[in-house]
C-alpha cells in the first residue's frame, strides 16, 4: 500500500517531534479535524505494519513513540521515494468537486477555498462555476452569487440531493465509499478528495451507521437510495448540531419530510405501479394501432417492464432525468417505434410525462426493440476494414478480434504501417490506424493512439455509422431474456434501472468475455517465471528502461538484441501506441524483429520513465511480450484486463507481492483461470 502526501507529511511531524504530541493542536496544525487525523494515523500504522516496523501510539489524546530513531529511518525512505509533485485533478474532476460542495453546503462557499483545496487557478473555478450556473438553470434549482461571500446553492429539494448523488458516483466509485467507511485504506485521490475535504467524518459515520442499519431492516435499498437516504441523514445530523431557529429550523423539517417518505415508501410503489400499468396499455394500444403490431412478453419480462416504469416514473415525479444511455445508436433502425412511444408517453393522461427525457423513452423502447429482434433477427454483409499498426501483428490483431464482434471478421485485414500503400484507400471502406499516415488524408481514416481505451469501439462505431455503413447488433434481442432470467431467478433486483444500464452497456460495446470462457484452455508455452517480475528505485531514461524491463528476456533467449532497439526506434518513431493504459507500457515489436520463444516480462518503476512524447503520461509499469504465432494474442488480452484493474495497480507497486503476481500471470498466460 501507499502513503498519501499527507500522511506522509503528519509522519514527518511525529518523528521530528522531540515530545509527545497533542492530538488536537497536531489536527490544527495540519488544517485537519481530530477524526480526520486520527483516520489518517490508522492508516500510517497499517503501512508500518506491512514495513514490520514498530506503530506509533495514541493515548489520551496524546501521540507518542519508543523508537523514533526506527521510523525517521522509514520517513527518509519514503521521502527518497516519493515524488514531491502536487497532484493534479482533471477540469472535469474541478467542476464535479465544485458542484458537489455547493450542492451539500449550507453556507457561500469562497472561490478562493476551492482554489486552494483544489491546486488549481481561479480562472478553472470561474469558468466552473459558470458552467454549473447554466446546469442550475436547466434543472430549475435556485443558485447564486452573495457579494464578498461566495457561491451557494439554495433551497432543498429531492432534485438536488439526487443531483449530488448523481456526480458523486461520476467522480468516485460506490466500493470507495464502503472501503472508507470499513476501514480498508484503498480510496483514489478523487475520494481522499471528497472523505476529507466534503464531509464532516463523525457526522458522515454516524449518517452511514444508521443507513446501514435501516438498510439491513429492508429488501428494496438500491445503491441510489441507499446513497440518497445516507446523505439525507447526514444533512440531518448536520443540521440538527446547529442553532434551531429560523431558516435552518424549516430546513430540518423538510429533511424530516423526506427521510420519511424515503423510509416509508410502500404507498408510493403501489400509486407508481399501477400508473405503470395503464401507461403500458396505453403505449401497447398506440403500437397495435400505427404499427399492427402486438408483442406479447412472458410473464416474467412484463414484471421486468413493470419494474422499470415504476422506477421510470418515481425519477419523472421528483424531477430527476436518468442520461446513462446514448439514446441514437441503440435505437438506429428503429426510430418510427421510439416516435411512437414517444408520442404515446408524453401524451398520456393529463402530458404528466410531457417533459421526460429521451433517455427514459429510449431505455423503455429497447425492451420493445429485444423482443422484435427476437422474434426476426437482421443479418447484414460487413464493410471491408484494414487496420494498421508498426508491425502489423499484436495491436492490430486484438483490434481485429474486437471490432469481430460487430463486422464479419472476413472482411477485416491487418498491415504493418510499412506495408500499407495508398492505393488500400480506395478498396477499404474504412482504415484504422494506431500510427500516424504521413501525407495521407481521407475520410475514410480514423487514427486511434490506445485501442485499449473504454471508448475505442464506440468511436469506430461511429465511424461506420457516419460512412453510411449500418450495423445490426442482435446482442439486444438477450436484453428481455437476461432480465427475466434475473426475475426467474432472484425474488428482489436491489438496483433494477442500474442493473439495466449495464446490461445494456455490456451487450451493445465490445466485451472481453470470450477470452476467460474456458477455464482450463492451455494457449501456447511462455518463458516466464517470477525472476521477470522485477523491481526498479532508481531514475531511468526510455531507453534504459526497455533495455531493463527486457533484459531478463534477453539473457533466458526468449529475444535477441535487435527486439529491443526495434521497440525502442518504433516507440521514438510512431509515438505512443503501445501505451495500453496511463502509465502502463506494452513493449513489442514484430517476431521477424528477433523473437526466438515466446515470452514476457514485468517491471515497475519507482522513478517514473519519461516516454518519447514528452506530453504523454510518465510510465511507472512496462511489460516487454515477445511471440511467434498469432494464436497467443489472447493471452496479452487477459493480461491487459488483469493489469487495468485498480486492485492490481495496488498489488503490483508492492514488492513483496511479486511471487503472487508470478503465478496470476502465468495462469492468465496459459488461460488458467484460478478457483
């Protein structure tokens, strides 16, 4: 595990210290609550642990150490290895912390406060803030600017705890929020962000505390109530440690209202479910009329359809637009039934759902759409497509299984930039490129820097899809089918309109699972063994760092030398194709380049490496993958999904995991997957 610059800091503090240490005028010192101190201490203590060293120790409110001399020893070692740089949040990490505080505070909130805790300029937060004032807008709550105090958000709705709950999930993960609250130290520098910076700790323990305990008393918590109803607790709890007079005394009581209905919400399923019903008959009614056509779900897809208009229709009566869905590719060939329901939704009763989202409609329609693609599946002929990459083999060939799965593989041919003519142009309907085409410029081209990106596939979608070339993805006609199975086999769905969105997700963009779907599939023979799992503290250049990273490969005759001046002179010449994620490196060149066995290599670098594109991310990871048959690829997808785990990233940067990291590679190697 890591430190973070901060604890780091508080133990410098500690060791420097020739007394014991109060608590309370530490927490002052450093700008911190006690409880945020005494969080941080936790941690300190379980890193030192992990070093076998001795902990500090924390006694009435005072901090205290029997071998200072012990841990100096350890801070000088972390000051070594640790590189001073200011973190650096992205402009859409600025803008999402900025709207979640004005969202949960009570008071003006300062642009200078944001400025600081940030690291960034006050021309970001202004033009944050400006951003967040149209969306504001949009969504009719009430924010403003109080001269000389600041930025607020004002009134309490369940549109704005929604809206916070809905871009604290964009900038942190759910797992985050649970591993803070048990304890387990592993948080991203957004959600150290948001846990020491947003919150009051006690009041948010207490807020989760009594969540998790109503939680346990009830089977229908999803995770947004469960969110929604924790941070409405803690705006209780909050509020209620306050002067009780006037606006806040109003304040108090509307958070009652809403903890109650949230709490109490029986008669609200029941109202919402039987509205459901008759907008189904109506929008079934408008169907047999326009189109001739009836559908008739089994009995379980008509509850998962109920199911998600009830849902549908609690988010339309708080005013809470759901926008995980992109609404024109999913329903590209099916525009007339989504005009349809469309109509019949925004017209039914009295127009109550005349201001619902297309996203809504859309998601609603694709149940539709899953049973007619069932019932008449499409097949249409594939376009012709030539991916190109330096070498013409690894990159591309992943690329090539991957766009398989929505074009007749038949159809896509791969090419080494030095083979490729300009002529290839005029017979491919689309060209894709990992390098740049000197002096040569078409429509038909798209230029792609990491295949391994989560939006890789859907750009060359689009691509297609703006050639004028249609894609039919039958993998919808499963969607009505998963969500009965779910209902068949499970009595409660906890969280119906998330899980739906995944699902979606996962049938209509490109997945990994046909390369884990058997367990026991032996792919081709590596050399590999823990000795190239390898370890690196000192500063190294590119160059040097390929030449280390692949020595081992080097020396057990898996490569010759002129495979690592070929990786090193086509990284310099064609950029950074082969970073497959921030800071992560695939090494390889072509096997007519020196490649005698197949295998791999890992190394990681405490001294981050400067990459030939100096505006590129440093690389703290280089795997080096040599191979001889195009059969083994498979192999170098699995290890690129193992390594794009967080998880993994944390087990990688210690040390002593490397005979565990040994033996998970080499089973996801020879496709041994684990029990």
């Amino acid at each position: 595990m890591k430190l973070t610059q901060r604890e780091i800091d508080i133990l410098g503090l500690i060791v420097h210290s020739r007394n014991d240490i109060d608590v309370k005028e530490m927490s002052k010192k450093l700008d911190l609550t006690v409880e945020q101190f005494k969080y941080a201490l936790e941690k300190i203590n379980r890193y030192l642990r992990l070093k076998n060293r001795q902990v500090i120790q924390s006694e009435r409110g005072k901090v205290h150490l029997s071998n200072r001399y012990e841990l100096k020893e350890e801070y000088n070692f972390l000051i070594s290895h640790t590189t001073p740089d200011i973190f650096r949040y992205s402009t859409e990490q600025i803008q999402q912390y900025i709207f979640l505080k004005l969202l949960i505070s009570e008071e003006p909130v300062p642009i200078g406060y944001f400025v600081k805790t940030l690291n960034t300029s006050r021309t970001t937060v202004v033009n944050s803030l400006s951003i967040i004032e149209k969306t504001c807008e949009e969504e009719l709550i009430h924010f403003r600017h109080i001269l000389r105090q600041g930025y607020q958000i004002q009134g309490y709705s369940y549109k704005r705890f929604f809206l916070f709950i809905e871009v604290l999930l964009k900038l942190i993960n759910i797992r985050e929020l649970y591993g803070f609250y048990y304890k387990d130290m592993i948080y991203s520098k957004a959600g150290e962000l948001i846990f020491f910076e947003m919150f009051e700790l006690d009041t948010l323990f207490e807020a989760i505390d009594e969540t998790i305990e109503f939680s346990s008393k009830t089977e229908n918590l999803d995770d947004t109530s469960f969110l929604l109803l924790m941070v409405l607790k803690y705006k209780y709890f909050e509020l209620d440690k306050l002067d009780l007079s006037g606006d806040n005394k109003d304040k108090l009581e509307i958070l009652r209202h809403f903890l109650y209905e949230l709490e109490n919400n029986e008669q609200l399923d029941l109202e919402n479910r039987q509205l459901g019903e008759r907008l189904i008959l109506g929008i079934n009614h408008e169907l047999s009329k326009k189109l001739g056509v009836t559908l008739r779900f089994s009995e379980a897809s008509n509850r998962a359809v109920y199911k998600h208009v009830e849902r549908m229709i609690f988010r339309v009566k708080n005013g809470v637009d759901y926008q995980d869905v992109e609404t024109k590719s999913l329903i590209e060939g099916y525009e007339e039934l989504f005009t349809i329901m469309e109509t019949a939704i925004k017209k039914f009763g009295e127009g109550q759902f005349y201001r619902i989202s297309q996203s809504e409609i859309v998601l609603l329609t694709l149940y539709y759409i899953s049973e007619l693609e069932k019932a008449s599946p499409k097949y249409q002929k594939a376009p012709r497509v030539l991916i190109i990459c330096a070498e013409g083999r690894a990159v591309s060939t992943i690329l090539k299984k991957r766009i398989a799965n929505f074009v007749d593989s038949k159809m896509i041919h791969t090419s080494s930039v030095f083979e490729f003519e300009n002529s290839y142009i005029d017979y491919y309907d689309l060209v894709i490129t990992t390098v740049p085409l000197l002096e040569v410029s078409d429509e038909k081209i798209i230029y792609l820097e990491n295949i391994f990106e989560d939006d890789v596939i859907e750009k060359i979608k689009k691509k297609m899809r703006y050639s004028g070339h249609q894609m039919i993805n039958q993998n919808l006609g499963k969607f009505s089918g998963i969500m009965e199975a779910i209902y068949e086999e499970t009595e409660v769905v906890k969280d119906l309109s998330r899980l739906e969105t995944r699902i979606l997700k996962i049938l209509t963009s490109e997945s990994m699972t046909e390369m884990i779907s058997e367990k026991h599939q032996l792919v081709g023979s590596f050399i590999f063994d823990e000795t190239l799992v390898t370890y690196h503290k000192q500063r190294h250049t590119f160059q040097q760092a390929i030449f280390q990273s692949a020595q081992g490969l080097l020396e057990k005759a898996s490569i010759q030398q002129s495979y690592i001046d070929k990786i090193i002179s086509n990284a310099e010449q064609f950029g950074n194709y082969m970073m497959v994620l921030p800071g992560i490196l695939l090494a390889h060149a072509g096997e007519e380049d020196g490649v005698i066995e197949n295998g791999f290599s890992i190394s990681m670098f405490k001294q981050a490496v400067q990459s030939p594109e100096t505006n590129d991310y440093p690389i703290n990871i280089i795997m080096v993958v040599a191979m001889n048959r195009h059969e083994f690829y498979p192999a170098i997808e699995r290890i690129i999904q193992w390594i794009s785990s967080t998880q993994t990233i944390a087990t990688l940067s210690n040390e002593e995991n490397k005979s565990t990291i040994a033996k998970t590679i080499k089973s996801l190697l020879v496709n041994e997957v684990q029990e």
